[in-house]
C-alpha cells in the first residue's frame, strides 16, 4: 500500500504542477506532452483525479489519529 501512496502522490503533485502552469502561463504541460484532447492526456487527467481521491484515505486516516503526519514532520507508522 506504501507504493500506492507513494505514486498516487507523485501523480496528484504532477496534476498540482500542470494547474499551476495553467493558471499562470495558460500552459498544460500534460497537453503539450501528449496532445490536446488525445486518448493518452485523457489518461493522465484520469490518474490524476483518481490519484486525488486516493489521497483522501491517509488523509482521513491520518486525521483519525488527531495530528496529520505532515504536521509533525515526519512519516506516521
């Protein structure tokens, strides 16, 4: 479940970075690399979200335990 989490992670910060350039630069890196509207970003946007959702379990679970792990710098056992 580690690597779950670990690359779930990766791809919400990837899909946090993208909205970034899209706000500043009007730029979607994820459209660049893979073709507006093609199959592949379509993908990626869906790993995304999907990736986002997943986030929520060590959040809440994490929150369960009344400090999140991030607050106190340091990985939750």
């Amino acid at each position: 479940m580690k690597m779950l989490n670990l690359i779930t992670l990766v791809l919400v910060i990837v899909g946090g970075v993208n909205w970034g350039l899209v706000g500043l630069f009007d730029f979607d890196l994820v459209a660049a690399l893979f073709g507006a509207g093609s199959a592949l970003a379509r993908i990626v946007y869906v790993l995304v979200g999907l990736s986002a959702v997943w986030q929520i379990v060590p959040l809440v679970s994490a929150a369960r335990h009344d400090e999140p792990s991030a607050l106190r710098g340091h990985s939750a056992h």
